[in-house]
C-alpha cells in the first residue's frame, strides 16, 4: 500500500474557525500597557508588571485596556456564581472564599478576575472574568461545605458563559 503524499494529509486535518484559533484575535506588535491595571501584554499574553522588559529600551510601547478590563467596563462577565440559601453564620466566610479565590486566580493569569460580589434578594452573586473561574470558585464551596450542592451549566455556542449555582 503506497503511503500518502504529505500535501494530502495537511488537507484531511480539520480547519479550525476563527475563535477556535485566536480568543483576542492577532498578536499585537510590541508592548501594550493596560493603564487600569498595569499588566503587560508580550509575547501573544498579558502578564503582570514590567520586571521582564529589561533591554528591550528600543521595543515600541502603546497604552489601552487589557481584555479583563475592557470586559468589566461593557459590564460584561463570563463567569456567575449564585450562592442560595446560605446560612447567616456562613456569609461572610462564602464572600471570604470567594474573594480568595478570585486572588489566587488573578495571581496566576492577570486576565482571571473576580469583577463583584454583591448580595441580591437574599443570594450572593460573584461575577467573573472566566468561566472556568466560576466553576472552580462554585466547587471549592462545594469541597468545603458537604452540604452545599453545587450545579455548573455552560451556555450554549457561541457564546462562553458559565453560570454555576450552590445551594444550601
């Protein structure tokens, strides 16, 4: 059996569509300086802070908003939390969590964000940046609270937004 030419195995991979193959589109040229929040973006991502651009005094520099902040200035999220039902004793250790959490995330990759917590009609609402920091913040209460139930649901494509309910 003759083995296939390499030009017709390139043409039998699959084509992945556009926001498969850039979130935040091409990569832009130099440094780009968030002025909300200072992250640096490189090397096709944000990073926190200047500490690697030593010698690159000739690198051209712009200034304009980081994803996340841009996210958090159209009031949009990708990620909610709803905690239901929590015991009044519990409340502020499940806004204590949920805000370590968020800063742990944001230490890791400075476009994980924790945008609010706020208390709604008896339900505590977190909103994110991430949906896959929504999820991990609705299973850590979970991990600590057995008796919490934790439900995750992905909104359908195109679209990415996680909402993940606990309920007491």
């Amino acid at each position: 059996m003759p083995k296939p030419n390499k030009s017709s195995v390139r043409e039998s991979r699959p084509i992945k569509n556009e926001h498969e193959r850039e979130e935040f589109g091409p990569g832009k040229e130099g440094l780009v300086i968030c002025p909300v929040c200072k992250a640096v973006y490189y090397k096709k991502s944000w990073h926190h802070g200047t500490v690697h651009f030593e010698g690159r005094e000739n690198t051209p520099v712009k200034f304009e908003l980081c994803p996340a902040d841009q996210m958090i200035k159209n009031k949009q999220y990708e990620g909610k939390i709803i905690v239901r039902n929590v015991p009044k004793e519990l409340e502020a250790e499940m806004i204590s969590l949920i805000k370590n959490a968020g800063d742990q995330a944001y230490e890791r990759d400075a476009m994980h964000r924790l945008i609010s917590i706020d208390k709604v009609a008896g339900e505590l609402v977190a909103l994110t940046t991430e949906n896959e920091l929504a999820a991990s913040i609705a299973k850590k209460i979970g991990d600590a609270h057995n008796k919490a139930k934790v439900k995750i649901a992905y909104k359908a494509e195109p679209s990415d937004v996680c909402l993940a309910v606990v309920e007491f």
